[in-house]
C-alpha cells in the first residue's frame, strides 16, 4: 500500500518542470540558462528522460527518507 502512494506521488512529481534558479543575498535570481539548466530540462544523463530521472529521486527520497543527486560532468563534451 504504501509503495502504491509513493508511485503516485513521484508520478505527479516527475510531471514538474525543473527549473535552476540561483538566489543571491536573499533575493530570487530569475532563471539561469546555460548547460545545467538544459540537462535538466531536456536529457539528465544518457539513459533517463526528465520524467525518469524525476520519478527516481522523489522515490528514493520518500522510500530512504534521503536522496541526493552527484552531478557529473565529462571532459568531452
């Protein structure tokens, strides 16, 4: 049962558009553009859409009751 609600929350989640927004001296940035916020958007890493990559990490993170994302980035592009 519980499994069940986790799957809907993380499937409502992953729905949410991820945005990257930089907050300096406690004002709010607008949206920064650039390499980050792209790979958000469009492709996390090589074998995830934004949907997948979201749906994992609200799981682990209601499951675990941790998550943490390690961002890796190659030499080459």
């Amino acid at each position: 049962m519980v499994k069940i609600c986790i799957d809907r929350v993380a499937s409502q989640c992953a729905k949410l558009k991820s945005r990257y927004i930089k907050i300096e001296n406690d004002k709010t940035v607008s949206e920064k553009s650039g390499r980050l916020s792209f790979l958000l958007k469009h492709k996390p890493n090589e074998i995830m859409t934004p949907y997948d990559f979201i749906y994992k990490i609200v799981t682990t993170l209601l499951l675990n009751a941790n998550a943490f994302i390690y961002p890796r980035f190659d030499k080459y592009p």
